[in-house]
C-alpha cells in the first residue's frame, strides 16, 4: 500500500479518502478499499488526502521545466491555499553554487506580482 493509502486506513487518522490523477478513489476508509494508481497519468498527475472536514493535502507532480512551474503556480494561486510548497525547482545557480549543492529555497518571488 502507498502511504497515503496507509494514512486513509489507519482508524486513527482524520484522513478519509486518497484521490489520485482523474478523480481516482485510490483508497476510501468508509468502504475499507483500495485500488492501484493507474498506469496512464495526465501530464502534472495529482493526488489529494481529504479530510472529514473537506480539509487535506494535496500533491501536484509538475514534473520539469520552468513552464510546468509557473502554469502551476499560476492555476494554484487562484485558489488560495494555506501552504504552497515546491520542492526540488530551481531556476538557477549561484557563483558560490555546484551541480549537487543542497539548496534549500527560503522564498519564491515573481515579477509579475500575481502572488501578492
């Protein structure tokens, strides 16, 4: 079983469904079932832990490049989540920087402003 699967059946998690790419019930606590992801993903696959309250987390694989990013940033924005965290884009290296530094980001700024 996947983690969030794991999390959706453990009694003791808030969790209550794992939805995946195309509106997929991966794992659903109220029926005790599961299924496996499917073989074909969309471009930028998605994955959501829903809560009773409707609260949860959800995970956006943007896969590479720049434009997967900001079409991302840009659709996520909209929606105003408590947390956006990207993990693992980077836009560029310093001077002071090598090809496998461990960089850990402490901002994300847009010229554009559309985040502020």
């Amino acid at each position: 079983l996947s983690p969030g699967a794991k999390q959706v059946l453990d009694p003791a998690s808030l969790y209550t469904q794992l939805i995946g790419p195309q509106d997929t019930v991966l794992a659903d606590k109220a029926t005790k079932t599961t299924l496996a992801a499917t073989q074909s993903l969309p471009q930028m696959p998605s994955y959501h832990l829903i809560a009773a309250n409707g609260l949860g987390i959800s995970l956006v694989n943007i896969g590479v490049g720049p434009s997967n990013a900001k079409t991302i940033t840009d659709h996520l924005s909209v929606l105003r989540p408590h947390l956006f965290l990207m993990i693992g884009h980077c836009a560029g290296l310093r001077v002071s920087q090598n090809l496998g530094d461990y960089v850990l980001a402490h901002g994300y700024v847009r010229e554009d402003h559309v985040l502020d």
